[in-house]
C-alpha cells in the first residue's frame, strides 16, 4: 500500500492529473478576477488624475499651506487654505481623542467581558443604529443638544462632537472583528501561566490586533474629515485662523469647498476649490502613511 502511494506521489499523478474542464474554468476565473479589479481601477485612477492635475497647481504654492484667505476675496487668485487645515485638523483632533478610547473599550467589552449578556447585545444594536446614522441627522441632533437646549453657540466644538457620533461605531465595528480574529489559544496560554485578564488583553490581545485596529481607526478619521453636513449647520464659515473650537467660527477644508462651490466658477475659485479637495486627500494619505508606521513599529512580530 505504501510502496503503491510513493509510486502515485513520484508520478505526480495525484496532484497534476486535472480535467481540461476544470483547468480552463480556473483560466476564466482567474481572468475574470483581474478583469472586475481593471474596472474597479478605472474610476478611482481617473479620480485621482482629475485631481491632482486640477488640485495640484495651488498646492505646490508655499502660500497656500502659511497663508488664509483674510483680506482676499474667493475671485482673485492668491491666499491659502491655513485656515481650513487648521479647522480641520483641530475638529478632527478633539473628535478622535473623544471617540478612540470610548471606541476601543466598547469594542474590549464587547467581544472579551460581555458574553452575550444583556447590556452587551443593547450595546450592539445601539452600535448598529449609529452606524447607520446619516451625517446630517447626527448634525441636527448635536444642534438641538449643543445649541438649543444648552445654549452654546454654534462652534468647532458641536462639529467634533457630532463627528464622535459618526465616528464610535466604525471604530466599535472594526476593533471588534479584529479581536475577534486573535486566536483563543493566545489567550488561554497566558490565563494558564497565570497572567490576569486585563494584563492579557493588553499585553497580548491588543498587540496583536494593533495593526487592524489602527487601519480602522484612520478609516474612521478618513470619513469624519470628509464630512460635509456637520461643519454647514454647526458652525459658521470664516476666512480666518481660529484655532479656539468653542467660539466664534471655525473652516474646514470641506467648509472651503462648499464655500468656494457658492462663489461662483471664476479660474481662481475653481483653483482654489481643486486646492482644497488635493489638501484633504493628501492630508489623510499623510496620517495613513504615519498609522502604517506606527502599528509596523508596534505590532506584535508573527
């Protein structure tokens, strides 16, 4: 029996007798594989041409990224875009330091302490409807919150807070599949040498799921920044540098370009509604570059 399967292996038989009809449906699969990711290609090359060639002009002016628009009316060339990367960066800020934490350990309770208890499935159907919260809804409802009920002023502040609504579910969803991909046996190795719960989640379950969990982090980020809704009803549009979230008006890059769609199709408010869509992307290409570092340098080595 032995010497029969040696004698199989050594043919090769058993590995490389395939029909022609399974061989030739492998080729139409496989060609149809790298054909639908041509396609999915196209639109996101195009994308990315259109706006570099159209965005890039502005950018590589030094003025753009020292400069704002103060004293510089939208139709005549010249000024920058400080003030919106300003506003964004701060808006972003204060949303990720809010939501990061509070994302994570929902996530932590949800796949490691809940075990299907009551208060972890109303949290996951509670995560399941903000996810599907449309931006302007969470909006409006920091709007009667923030600023009808309690009376602050329309601000940076009331952005980053509706924001964090949009932004805690992606986070939950994401960290919580990537624990959820951590083997038990991981686990159940450090609580047999005697190594607490806690101590493990971060010693070993948070560690080697760190670079999924950044990578769904910066896709959080990504989708806040790009947010549109919240900066148009809670707080105002200002061509100048205001680095206070809680008062007066505050820009953002989305901001600008709602403003400079407003103002008309003037070369130099075209150019400058092209800057400031090329300054966003480049912007979250930037912090994704930096994440991919961070959790290379960090992650647990398999």
């Amino acid at each position: 029996m032995t010497k029969t399967i040696d004698k199989s292996l050594a043919k090769g038989s058993a590995f490389t007798d395939i029909s022609g009809g399974r061989k030739t449906a492998n080729t139409v699969a496989t060609v149809l594989v790298y054909a639908t990711m041509a396609l999915a290609m196209i639109p996101l090359i195009w994308v990315l041409y259109v706006l570099i060639s159209r965005g890039l002009g502005p950018v590589a002016d030094l003025d753009w990224w020292t400069k704002s628009q103060r004293g510089i009316m939208y139709m005549v060339p010249g000024g920058g875009a400080l003030h919106a990367i300003v506003g964004t960066l701060v808006q972003t800020l204060i949303c990720s330091v809010v939501s990061i934490p509070i994302g994570v350990f929902t996530a932590v309770y949800l796949v490691e302490y809940s075990n299907g208890n009551r208060l972890g499935r109303i949290t996951t159907f509670m995560v399941d409807i903000l996810t599907g919260v449309p931006s302007i809804v969470a909006a409006l409802f920091v709007y009667s919150m923030w600023i009808v009920l309690f009376g602050f002023d329309r601000s940076g502040m009331a952005v980053s807070l509706a924001l964090v609504l949009l932004m805690v579910p992606v986070i939950v969803r994401n960290t919580e599949e990537m624990l959820r991909i951590v083997p038990q046996d991981l686990r159940e190795a450090s609580y047999a040498l005697g190594v607490p719960k806690w101590k493990t989640i971060m010693k070993i379950v948070l560690p080697t799921s760190l670079s999924g969990i950044i990578t769904g982090i910066m896709l959080a980020i990504a989708r806040v920044m790009g947010e549109s809704a919240p900066v148009l009803i809670l707080v105002g549009s200002t061509q100048v540098i205001n680095w206070d979230p809680m008062s007066g008006p505050q820009s953002s890059l989305p901001l600008m370009m709602v403003d400079m769609y407003k103002a008309g199709t003037a070369d130099a408010v075209v150019d400058k509604l092209w800057g400031a869509a090329f300054t966003l992307v480049l912007i979250i290409a930037v912090l994704n570059i930096a994440a991919r570092f961070i959790s290379a340098k960090f992650s647990v080595k398999r």
